[in-house]
C-alpha cells in the first residue's frame, strides 16, 4: 500500500501556520500602505520628520476601534449574563 504525502494528521497545523501569515501579511500591507510614518518613495522620505498629527490621528482612530469603544469587554455577552444573573 502506497504511504500518502499529506497526512490528515497535519490539517490543523496548515491551517494555524496558514492563519499567521494571512495575519502577518495583512499588518504589513496596512503598515506599508496607510502608516503616516512609512515613506516608501523617495520624494517622501526626503521630506524628513513630519508634524502631520492629524493623519496620525486619522490612522489611529480606526473603524474597528471606534466600533468596539464603548462595548463591554465580552466576547459571548448573552451567555456571561445568562450565567451570573440567572434569576432574571
């Protein structure tokens, strides 16, 4: 019987490794593409330090977080509060 090359065994482990360079590449991207401090092209950084607070501000103040800024820090809510308040 012939041994097979990719072994079953080893799914999750494809999967996890994949998983960290999907998230590796997609901070690079963001860092290299929209980060005010990265300068990519000669022009820019031969401009020096720039006091462009405002495009810090705007990078900082993502989607994301103002989404989640005034959520409570749970990740399952209707459970935590079915299972600490179970008289109501």
């Amino acid at each position: 019987m012939a041994s097979r090359w990719l072994r079953p065994e080893v799914y999750p482990l494809f999967l996890a490794v994949g998983a960290a360079v999907g998230i590796c590449g997609f901070s690079m991207v963001r860092h290299i593409c929209i980060n005010p401090e990265v300068r990519v092209s000669k022009e820019n950084r031969a401009a020096g330090v720039l006091d462009n607070f405002a495009e810090g501000e705007k990078y900082q103040e993502h989607m994301l977080r103002k989404f989640v800024r005034n959520r409570s820090p749970e990740i399952m809510p209707g459970i935590n509060s079915f299972f600490a308040d179970p008289a109501k």
